[in-house]
C-alpha cells in the first residue's frame, strides 16, 4: 500500500524543510512506500525553494502549486485532487504533526481499520 501525505502550506520557509525531513526519514525508516505532496498556497517566501530543494534529490516528494483562490481548505482540495497513492493523510507544514502518528495511521490501514 502506497501512503499519500498532504502537507498544504504557506509562508513555511522557516518550518517546511524539518517537517519534510522528520517525515521522510520516519517513513523511510519504517521502509513505508510513500508520497508527499506539499501544495504551496502562493507563498511569498522561500516555501516552494524548500521543498523544491527536498524534491531534487527524493522523487517521492512533489510540490504542488496552488495558483488560487487560495486558502487552507481550497490548498487541501487540491491536495486530494493530486494525490496518487492508495490512502492519504493531511499534515501540517509546521510540524504539529507528529510523523509516529502518520505510521500509525498507516498500519492501522494496513491491519484493516476503515
């Protein structure tokens, strides 16, 4: 099962990048097969430099431009309107989320849980 992660975002430069880094490498260390897609909400600073950054050298991880109308929910639209893996789960690009959390939710999927 290929796990889909949302991440909407929007002037995150100063979080995006640890946030990613947290994630992929709890995903990578549980050896779960994974996306990321990290919607840029028209950001003005350097959000989409960060993750285009992490997506140089990790091909799991995609921004996803968000040319408007902007806004949390339309960003977590898109999100689940790009997203190509068999679950998903929306994070925050802050870190509030912890990525254990993220694996639990996938091996709950994986034990059968709806």
């Amino acid at each position: 099962m290929r796990l889909s992660v949302v991440i909407p975002a929007r002037n995150e430069e100063g979080h995006v990048g640890e946030t990613l880094d947290a994630l992929r490498e709890r995903l990578e260390r549980e050896r779960i097969s994974y996306e990321i897609l990290v919607v840029d909400d028209g950001s003005d600073d350097a959000t989409a430099a960060e993750v285009a950054k992490r997506a140089a050298i990790d091909r799991n991880l995609r921004l996803v431009p968000h040319r408007g109308p902007h806004g949390f929910g339309a960003a977590v639209r898109l999100g689940l309107d790009s997203f190509t893996g068999d679950a998903v789960v929306i994070a925050m690009a802050d870190g509030s989320d912890d990525p254990e959390d993220v694996v639990r939710y996938y091996h709950a999927l994986r034990g059968g849980a709806d």
